[in-house]
C-alpha cells in the first residue's frame, strides 16, 4: 500500500463560503442594532428638546404677573400658548420651531390654567403646559409640565 500524503495547508472554497456567510449575518446584526440605536437616540434627543420648551414656557408663565390677562382660567381646555411679555423679553406664543440633527422639528405648545382658589380674586392658579410634537415617523408625542402659580 502507498501512503498518500495530503497537502492541508489551506481552506477549501466550501469552508471560505461557510465562513463569509457567518461574517456576513454577524454584519446584519450589527447594523439593525446601529439602525436601532440611532432610532432611539433621536427619539430621546426630541423629547428632551420638548422638554427645555415646556421648561421654558413655563419660566414665561412664572415670570408673568399673576393679574396678566393672559393668565385667565380656560375651564378645563387647552388653547394655544399665548404671547408673555416679560420684563422687556417677549416669549412667544404659537408653536416652536427647533433644528435636531439634520431637520427642523415642531413643538405645538398648548396652556390649560385653572383657579384653584374660586372667588372673585383667585390668589392660587395651576398651570399646565403640554407639548405636542410628531415625530419623522409620524408617531405623535406629548410631553406636559405643571406647576402652581401663587399671587404675590
């Protein structure tokens, strides 16, 4: 009997291919979860710019005298978010328009005020603000803020 000796230096063409399908799914997995991530982190960067709106019309809505007209009770509804002047700075009412990443995104800003003290010269106001927004998907998102406002 002759001994053959086999050369198995290399890799045949079916262990190559085995091997570009393995690297290939492991590349498709790693780009959904890229996909995936930059979907959240834009998610979170829209909500958090719709909270600096909240957070910052209701500093206008702090910094308006109790007795503005403005500040009147709306009876239980949401209206547009007025025009505050304050102190010579002016916040004004209507939607906002902000730049996140690469497009302009809009914030519908709502106001609901309520007396909480009834009579004829309310001393205690609650203030809500709302913050309504669609997202590039065309998900609809809102985020509110409350806050009681005490006549000085």
């Amino acid at each position: 009997m002759r001994n053959r000796v086999r050369n198995e230096k290399g890799m045949t063409l079916v262990e190559v291919m085995i091997s570009m399908v393995i690297l290939l799914l492991v590349f498709v997995g790693l780009i959904q979860a890229s996909l995936l991530s930059i979907d959240y982190n834009t998610r979170n960067e829209l909500r958090d710019e719709a909270v600096r709106v909240a957070a910052e019309s209701m500093a206008g809505v702090r910094a308006t005298p109790f007795g503005n007209a403005v500040l009147v009770d709306t009876g239980g509804n949401w209206v547009t978010f007025p025009s505050l002047g304050t102190s010579g700075a002016v916040l004004p009412g209507g939607p906002v328009r902000r730049n996140i990443r690469l497009f302009q995104q809009q914030y519908d800003r709502q106001i609901m005020i309520t007396d909480l003290d009834p009579g004829p010269t309310p001393s205690l106001k609650r203030v809500d603000v709302r913050v309504v927004w669609t997202d590039p998907k065309g998900e609809t998102h809102t985020q509110a803020i409350s806050a009681n406002v005490r006549n000085k």
